[in-house]
C-alpha cells in the first residue's frame, strides 16, 4: 500500500511554497508501457503527491517529443491531447476520473465502468485548483524536446458522490496515466500495470491501494 503524506497547509497563492512542499516528496514514474506492440512509444512521466487536510496536491512531469493543447473546454475530450490522468475509487460504488490536458483543461466525473458517467458541475471544476507550465492558451502538436508539468489542487468535497471533508485517514484504490489518444505518436502508459488486450484505463481491477497519513 502506498502511503500519501500529510503536510502542512501553505498558502496557495505562493507558487515558492507550492515548489518546496513538492521538493520533499519523492517521484513515481508512470512507466508500465502494457501494450508495446502497438503502442511504443514512452515519453518520462513522473508524479509526486501530498495532501494538506483539506487538499490534495498532485504534480505531473513529463518529458516527450510531440506536444499538443487543442482542447478549449472542461470535461471536453482531453485524452486526445497531451493528458494525465489520476482515477481513484474510495469504495466499491464506483470510482472518479481526473484527467487534465497539458493546459490546464479537465474532466472530472463519477462512475461505475467507463459508459454511463456522470460528469462534474462547471461550479465544482472551477473549485479543482490548475497549474499548467504551458499557460492555458490551446496550440497544434509541437515536436520536439518538449518539458512540462501541470499540478492540481483537488479539494476532497469535489468528490460529489461522497461526504468526503479531509483526505486525512482514507484509504482508496488508485491509478495514475499518460495518454495522447490523437497524437501522431498515441501512447498510454500507467502507474500500475494493466493485463488487457486494448488500452482501457477504466479498470478499477487494477489500482492499487493507497492511504492517506493523518
């Protein structure tokens, strides 16, 4: 079980103490290439996560060759663009998917299997925090040596199906991704691996228990 630490709360306009709290947690590579046949290619991803209480911070890094931010709109087809992607399920009703493009756009949304989703209100999207170091204006795939990181802020009531308050003390399922489904170079690789014949990260099977320290 991986554990995720608990840190004290800064202030969240303070992009120095932002970088600090990040600098004190190890990263996580998001490397399980599970389908190199079709799908080779493998940009550097790694990830590091906190919680301060009320909020859990999530910061991705990558390193790729071929870039692109066209989506303009939440809860849009961001698994098209450069996207990472962080699915957790606290019980076995059903599990939340955030996923967010290389600028800042997210989807958020609640369900049992990857059909039926009931996706987040524009109220409570504007409530998950985003810091993409691309900026937030869209652009065409650009090739290459191309560095980014995005972080989110996900407060834990932003979980809409459940009564959450505080990250402190849950345990949860979890899996961490990076796609480009229409990049001229498609990749999807996971945290944990998945034993699928197609790429499908909506396999709640397959996350792995996390806790959150107190």
């Amino acid at each position: 079980m991986k554990k995720i630490r608990h840190l004290k709360p800064f202030d969240t306009t303070d992009l120095r103490a932002m970088e600090e709290a990040f600098a004190a947690i190890e990263p996580q590579p998001i490397a399980c290439c599970n389908w190199p046949d079709t799908y080779p290619y493998r940009p550097q991803v790694s990830f590091r996560i906190f919680h301060t209480g009320e909020t859990l911070w999530l910061r991705f890094d990558v390193e790729e060759r071929y870039t692109k931010g066209e989506v303009t709109e939440d809860n849009g087809r961001v698994w098209t663009d450069s996207c990472v992607e962080f699915f957790i399920a606290l019980d076995d009703t059903g599990y939340y998917n955030f996923e967010t493009t290389c600028t800042g756009r997210l989807l958020l949304a609640f369900r049992k299997e990857r059909e039926h989703p009931t996706h987040a209100t524009p109220e409570l999207l504007a409530r998950v925090g985003r810091y993409p170091s691309l900026g937030r204006e869209p652009f065409a795939e650009r090739v290459g040596d191309n560095r980014w990181s995005t972080v989110l802020a996900i407060p834990a009531d932003v979980l809409f199906r459940h009564q959450l308050k505080r990250w402190n003390g849950v345990r949860a399922t979890a899996n961490l991704y990076k796609c480009g489904d229409e990049l001229s170079h498609p990749h999807f690789l996971s945290w944990q691996p998945i034993e699928n014949p197609k790429p499908d990260f909506h396999l709640p099977r397959f996350f792995a228990e996390v806790e959150f320290e107190q």
